[in-house]
C-alpha cells in the first residue's frame, strides 16, 4: 500500500504544482482493467506425460499453471508534463496484474501486496527550434512497422532514443538505438562480485516511412550485437534417456519478455561435439533484420496490405545460429456493416539438423500493446490483459496459415463485434520433434543433443509439417459509456497432432498423446480515463 500511495501522492504534487501557474501544463490518463477468465483445455493435454490430470498450460506456449478460472485487475496511469509543444516528459505506471485472491501479487485478504507499482515507461519528448526531428528517450514502447500483421520480431518497451525526421509530407527517417540488456551478470564464480563486462545487448534501426497517394510503404532494417555474458549463467542438466536440457538463467526477473528473446535467437535444440564453456559463444552475437511492409488503399473500399521480413543471428557457433523469413498478404472490404478480410502467411521452420542452427525466423520480444494480431487466444490479439491469450504462443513462429475475419462487425449502435477463423499448421520438419522432446539423445553423427528446458519452446507451440489446426474467435465490445466498455472474448482451437512424429507425446518417462481441445470466455471490463 505504501507505494500505491507514493504514486498518487506524486500526481497529488504535480496537479498541484499546476495550480500556481507554472508554464507547465500537466495532464493525467490511464484505465482500470478487469479481466475474468474461463480457459478449458488451455495445455492441449487431457493429462501429462504421467498420464495424471494436470491444471494449467503444460503444452502450450505460455508454461503458467493456473487455474480454470481467473479474476485479475490491473491500473494503467500515465502523467505527462507538457511545457511546450516542443517539449514534455511523460511517466507511465503499471499497477498489477494482480489475481484476485493471490497474495504475491497484493490481491489476498488485506490487499497488502509487494512489487506491484511497477514503471512502464519512462521518457522526454522534444524538438530542436526550426527544425522538424522529434526525439524521444528514456523507457518507451517500441513497434517496429507491419501493416498486414503486428510486427513478429521488436513490440515491446525498452530503454533507448528514438529520432524521427520528416522530410516532407510524403517522406520521413527514423532511427532508434535501443538497450535492452546492460550490467545484469553476476559472476558468482568471482566470489559475488559483478562481472559487468560483455553483457551488453544493444540494437539499432532505420524505419524510412513513404506516403503517396492511395499507398503506404516503409522498408525498415534492424541491427544489433549482443555480449557473450548477456545471458549467463548457461546451465545444462542431464535429463531422461541420456539427453541434456539447457536453461539461459539470466536475467532471470525479468519474466515473460526475457524468456521471450531466449527463446526467439536460439534454436529449440541443438546438437554438439563441444562441452563445457566452450560449447557457447564467448564473442559478441550479431544479428541483422530486415522487411518491407506497405499497404494499397488507392482503391478503396478495397484495401490490401503485405508483410516482409528476412532475419539472421550469428551466436559464434554454427549450431547455435538461426536465420529464417516470413511474409503475409492480407485483403480487405470496408462495407457500412463490417471490414471483411481474408488473409495468409508463411513462416520458415526448421528442417532436421540439430547441427546447422535454426531456420526459424529469430526475433526479440513481442508482448507489448499487439493490436493487429491473428486471434485473440491462440495469440495476443489484442492489448487487453487475462490469461486467455497466447495459448499457441506470442507470434506464429515456425508455422503457415489462411484466414478469414470479420471486423467491426456491427448491427447495433456502440455494439461492434470481430469474427476469426484461422487453419495452420507447421512449418518445421518432424525429425525435430524427436530431438525437441528428448526421444534422441543424440544426432546423426553421434553429437550430444541439447534442448530447451522446457516440453517444447518458452515462448511458443512447436508444430511440425505434419501438425495443423483451427481456432476460431468471436470478440465484442460494448460501450456503455464514454469511458466504459465491456469485452466479451470467446475462442476456440483444436490440433491435429501426429502421433507418429511426437511418438505419442513420448518423452522416456510417458506415454500420453491425449490432446483436448482448448476453449475459453472472458469478460473483461474497461474504465479508460
């Protein structure tokens, strides 16, 4: 409670300091979110590999064991300091989530929970006289571009300095330098003391937005280098049937997002004849993206809109590299009742050598604000918080897709819905799934096999060429008032899983391919002010 009221004590001063006529011109927003979630089947497994029944995502993209049903708050507020139209500072807090009834997150009896209050953003927008660049720095959302789908390899909030420069109407740059990673090892073999060195991750990017006439294109690139103790400590363990299990410990508070970019620059599983130390980079990563995205308007109704991108890491080692693309079309019909759509994309995936890398396209994190998204269950199709989203994971990775929607579908007045249905499968070869799970220990030429630490990805369901599924989605949204409105999302997803290829979800100690199907409902309700 002590920082709940830190923080409003902090808008208290500053609406004060507004009254006595200082040239600063404060101004405060932010929302009240609740979310109630009923998720069934959210692991794709009627039982675990011991063939009990288990609550919770054992399968799926997100390893989060809750319960069937969820209550969860969170409060979004953003202060922003406006001295000028040149010049303003703006500090976005992130009160929660916090599930009812759960102690750690401040929501059992009492309400006195810890680690709550937590900074979103943090940042200073300004403009140099006589000149059209706009600069941002501090803590920020970033989203790299894409028209036809959220952007699937940066969207999320970092540290850096963002500067945008607009040419004229029709043409503009922008540039950002980013640090996600800075001073975060520990080296507990130097008797605790921090060995901050080459642990630095930083990325840049050039955007170059074009505006004619009907049209919308912009090619962006991204580079980065990432330090050899970014992620350290590396430990690996021996597991069942003589394979090994690899964890990248560090930094380990920072939960989602970096479980996220672990998962998104290495290979699921990898085969080695190196040991020890050695078997990881101990020179910076490198790593390069590049895309073109763009949209067709000129003639409307009809609009159409392409994603492409092309990515590469270089971890210092071959096995540990990954490179992959990804491309999408998306055509749409602006009507007076609805947007209908219809849609594909394709996403590399990896063929079966554990020892050449990953042909997945690499990406940072994606977790922040998606809007544009393939569903809302299966994936984070949309900003609002809850636990049913992202069961198939936090972009469509290693797989391929059609679609067809229906947005702003609306019949009544402040009543809108959206209507999905999505078909997918994989991308990847089904050897892989052999490697993935531990069923072999070792490749082809009698390397050690290494895998991700967990049934299959971190941060995303592995599906092979041999996999498919549906999920179909109908989202709406009600507006009772101006600043209320109520959501009401339901979805649904059903995999046809090979048996022949994940061996019957055999990993040496089970035996249980005994999928369900996963469903949810979830109402969540909005105060925006």
């Amino acid at each position: 409670m002590r920082k709940w009221g830190i923080v409003f004590l902090a808008v208290a001063l500053l609406l004060g300091d507004a009254a006595t006529g200082r040239a600063v011109d404060f101004k405060v927003k932010g929302s009240w979110q609740f979310a109630f979630d009923y998720i069934n089947g959210g692991n794709f497994m009627g039982k675990n590999r011991q063939g009990s029944h288990q609550i919770g995502q054992q399968w799926a993209a997100i390893h989060q064991k809750r319960d069937e049903f969820e209550a969860i708050q969170r409060l979004h507020l953003q202060l922003q300091a406006v001295a000028s139209e040149s010049l303003a500072g703006v500090v976005f807090f992130e009160i929660g989530e916090q599930r009812w009834g759960m102690a750690a997150q401040g929501g059992a009896l009492g309400a006195d929970g810890s680690n709550m209050v937590k900074v979103k953003q943090a940042y200073v927008d300004w403009m140099p006289p006589h000149a059209d660049l706009k600069v941002r720095m501090g803590l920020q959302g970033v989203r790299l571009p894409g028209f036809a789908l959220d952007n699937p390899v940066f969207n999320d909030d970092v540290a850096g300095i963002t500067a945008s420069y607009a040419f004229n109407k029709s043409f503009g740059l922008t540039a950002l330098w980013m640090r996600p990673y800075n001073d975060n090892w520990l080296d507990t073999a130097d008797n605790g003391v921090t060995a901050d060195y080459l642990d630095n991750f930083d990325l840049f990017a050039l955007l170059a937005p074009v505006s004619l006439d009907g049209m919308k294109i912009t090619p962006w690139a991204m580079a980065g280098g990432m330090g050899p103790n970014t992620l350290k400590p590396f430990t690996v363990r021996n597991a069942a049937g003589n394979s090994k299990t690899f964890t990248f410990n560090n930094p380990s508070s920072q939960a989602i997002d970096g479980l996220q970019m672990r998962d998104g620059l290495f290979p699921a599983a990898f085969s080695s004849g190196r040991g020890g130390a050695s078997l990881w980079n101990t020179a910076y990563s490198t790593m390069f993206w590049g895309g073109l995205t763009g949209e067709v308007t000129a003639f409307s109704p009809f609009r159409v809109s392409w994603d492409f991108i092309y990515g590469s890491v270089d971890n210092g080692r071959e096995y540990l590299n990954r490179q992959g693309w990804f491309g999408m079309l998306l055509g749409e019909y602006d009507t007076d009742w609805g947007v209908p759509g219809l849609y594909g994309w394709y996403f590399s995936g990896d063929d079966d050598n554990p020892h050449n890398g990953s042909e997945r396209l690499p990406y940072v994190a994606t977790t922040n604000n998606l809007t544009n998204s393939l569903s809302s269950f299966g994936y984070r199709g949309n900003p609002i918080m809850g636990g049913g989203k992202g069961v198939l994971g936090t972009n469509p990775n290693g797989t391929w897709g059609v679609g067809a929607r229906i947005k702003k579908l609306s019949f009544m007045d402040d009543l809108s819905h959206t209507l999905r249905v999505n078909y997918f499968g994989g991308t990847n070869d089904p050897k892989m799934a052999a490697y993935i799970t531990g069923r072999r220990p070792m490749d082809g030429a009698g390397r050690a096999l290494y895998r991700n630490n967990t049934d299959f990805n971190s941060f995303g369901t592995y599906l092979t060429r041999s996999d498919s599924g549906l999920e179909i989605n109908f989202d709406s949204t009600y507006k009772a008032a101006e600043n209320l409105s109520f959501i009401l999302e339901t979805g649904y997803i059903h995999l046809w899983l090979d048996e022949g290829t994940w061996g019957r979800y055999e990993n040496i100690a089970g035996d249980s391919l005994n999928y369900k199907d996963a469903w949810k409902v979830s109402l969540n309700v909005i105060y925006a002010f």
